[in-house]
C-alpha cells in the first residue's frame, strides 16, 4: 500500500511517497523509526531511514533521515556484515 504526502517544513513543497514499508518503531517521544522504499518528488524510490511524527490531522510530519539507492544499502550490509564478524 502506497502512502503519498507532502512536507512544507520549508518554503519549498516535497512530495514522496512512500512505496513500500518495511520496518518501524515507535519511539518514546511518538516519533516512528521507520525503513521504507520511498519516492521523493516524483524520482525513483530509494532505501529511506527516517523519523516520522505523527500530526494531529492524520498526516505525519517527516524528520531527519537518510535516502539510499541499491548500490548504497549493499555497502551498507556489507559494512554491518564486517563488523558482526569482528
């Protein structure tokens, strides 16, 4: 299920949405850690880890994260993997 949005924190407008949930936690201030494959103003999805905060109208109000593409997120692994072995 596709969730769609937009994000005026700044002047400017960002649409995404967010094409595929994989994993969230809520965390104790509301906010929800969440790993998701998301679409930023119409561009191809990327890995996306991000805070989330739930808005009074039903919306939620995105925060600091990080966008990554295939390439990214396997370095990524790796990079865990490497330091799980040591």
């Amino acid at each position: 299920m596709a969730i769609k949005g937009r994000s005026t924190r700044t002047e400017r407008t960002v649409n995404y949405e967010i094409v595929e949930t994989y994993a969230e936690r809520k965390l104790d201030n509301g906010s929800i850690l969440r790993v998701a494959e998301v679409s930023w103003n119409g561009r191809p999805a990327k890995f996306d880890i991000r805070k989330w905060t739930p808005q009074d109208d039903g919306t939620e109000r995105c925060g600091k994260g990080i966008a990554l593409d295939v390439d990214e997120i396997n370095m990524l692994k790796d990079m865990l993997n490497e330091m799980d072995e040591d």
